[in-house]
C-alpha cells in the first residue's frame, strides 16, 4: 500500500499535465500513488498519460468516456485510491518537492486531523511565480468562522484521510458540485504547492 495517494483529474490538459506529473514523480516522499482521471480528453492528454504510466508504475489512469466534470472525476479518483491518505492536485499545478512528505508527516503526528491544506503561490502560463503567498487560515478557530462564509482551504492544496472523502463524497449525485468539506488547516509546509493561473 502506498504511503499517500495523488488524485489529479485532468480535461485537455496537454499544455501542462506533464510538468505537473515531474513534480509528482519527482516527489521527496517516493511511495506514492498518482491517480490521473482524464475527463474524456480530446486533445493528447491521453496519450501523454499514457506515456507516464508506461515508464512509472507509480501512475495509474482512469478513463471517463466523456467529459463528466471535475467533481465526478476526483471522486473515481479517490474510490479507485489504496491509500489511508489521500492528497489533491491539479493537473496545471506543481508541487515543490517535499509537498507531500510535509503533509504526510504532519497529518501522522495530528491523528485527530481529518485534512490539512498549504498555502500557495500563483504562477502565469508561462511558469512566471508571484511572489505573493495565498494564506489561508491554519488554526481550527479561524477555520470555522470562515467557513461560514467561503471555503478556506484550497482543493487542489489537500491531504485528507480517505475514509473522511469516502464518507462525504457527493459528486455522483451531484456532478457539478466539488467536495467542499473543510477541517482545520495545518501550518505545514505553508509554500509547499504551486498553482498556476491561466
């Protein structure tokens, strides 16, 4: 069993699904699983998975016959996962190289944490960084003042425990919709993901 799961799901993603998969691959903590769920592509994303998969066993590829939305297809992702954790990415983003070590590491010494999320950076199509960090809060009192009001945890910046997105999962009765549960955020590995902005 793999020591965290990555689900990335990813529609026309040819521009950058690759360098999101080297910083996957390339990962600190080796003992991974990255899901890829390709929403019914219709440009060469399928085959650069394909190629991924053919050279590292550590990539698996799930299918959707058409396009059937983010939400459906994190959830496959997460039903189609062997480890206790599970971690989100997106298939434009790029993690730096001990993202999911920080995350792992945290989230065993906090038991009683369901899922933790990073702060982030925003990058141009061009791989151009901001210098300016996305913080989000990171004790559990100011997580839930905020989420009375809006998600405070970025989706693609999660760790969580499986059977916690195994319960609460709701995408396949309602497709548009996006797992949205949030619990405290941790201070780990604050500058751990970037996000890029197109």
């Amino acid at each position: 069993m793999p020591a965290v799961s990555v689900v990335m799901p990813v529609f026309n993603g040819e521009r950058f699904v690759a360098e999101a998969l080297e910083s996957l691959l390339g990962q600190s903590l080796r003992d991974i699983e990255i899901i890829a769920v390709d929403d019914g592509s219709t440009d060469a994303t399928g085959a650069i998975l394909a190629g991924y998969a053919a050279r590292d066993a550590r990539l698996r590829v799930i299918t959707n016959p058409t396009n059937l939305r983010q939400s459906f297809s994190r959830n496959a992702g997460i039903e189609a996962s062997n480890s206790p954790l599970v971690a989100m990415m997106d298939a434009d983003d790029l993690a730096l190289p001990d993202r999911l070590a920080v995350q792992k590491g945290f989230m065993e010494a906090n038991p009683q944490v369901a899922l933790s999320g990073c702060f982030s950076r925003r990058m141009d199509e061009n791989g151009i960084q901001s210098h300016r960090i996305i913080r989000h809060p990171t004790n559990a009192e100011e997580v839930k003042a905020r989420l009375l009001f809006r998600s405070c945890i970025s989706h693609r910046s999660i760790i969580a425990r499986r059977e916690v997105l195994t319960a609460t999962a709701t995408a396949r009765t309602f497709p548009s919709r996006r797992i949205s549960t949030c619990f405290p955020a941790s201070p780990a590995n604050m500058r751990s993901q970037t996000c890029r902005v197109s």
